[in-house]
C-alpha cells in the first residue's frame, strides 16, 4: 500500500491529525474524517496521524476501533514517522493498517501545489 500525495482539482482532503487530546480526536477528527468518505462528500481522503496523536492513538481502543471502520471506508491512513519512532509506536501503527513514513517532504509537496488540507 502507498498513499499518493498529489492534487486532483479537489476531489482528495487531506486531514492533518496533530492533537493528543482524545475528545479532538472523537468528535471532530475521526466524524468529520469518517462521514466525509462514508457520505461522499470528498472522492477521496487521507488522514495523517502526526505528533501526539501517534501515542494517543496506540494507547485508546475505542480510537483503534473508530480508525478501523474508517480504513474499511475507505480513508487512507499514513503516519509520520519521525514522530511514530520518537513515541515508539511505529510498530503498533503499522499492525493497526497504517502506512508509516517520513511525512516532511510529501507534506510540502501538499502546501505547495495548494491541496485540500485541513489540520486538527
């Protein structure tokens, strides 16, 4: 599996996940995420797990469960790795689905070419 980091006149959203704060997570990250590949409202949508998030997400079975309905949905889920190894989670990452990679370059890769990015 390999996420394409690329712009396609707006049918992909990226979703930037950076916060360790569990109800963030819940009840805007993971439903917007979720019911915007689900209902259609975006072709396509990848969420990035970043900085704090990565542990949070390691440490909370509800959040695993909600990520893997969301996999099943259809959401691409990439980490970065950076921040997976300085927590020590990748290798719980990547047995939960995840993709795990050095995030820097295809981030700017993003803001560059103006994709449709949103952060939490």
């Amino acid at each position: 599996m390999s996420v394409e980091f690329q712009t396609d006149e707006g049918k992909k959203l990226y979703v930037m996940w950076t916060s360790g704060d569990r109800e963030v997570a819940l009840k805007m990250v993971f439903m917007y995420t979720y019911n915007s590949k689900a209902k259609g409202w975006w072709d396509e949508v990848c969420l990035i797990v970043w900085g704090p998030s990565s542990r949070l997400l390691t440490e909370d079975p509800e959040l695993q469960a909600y990520l893997a309905r969301m996999i099943e949905a259809g959401v691409e889920v990439v980490a970065c790795k950076a921040c997976a190894d300085s927590y020590g989670v990748t290798k719980q990452l990547e047995e939960q689905g995840i993709e795990v990679i050095f995030m820097g370059q295809p981030l700017t890769q993003l803001l560059k070419q103006n994709a449709k990015l949103i952060t939490f």
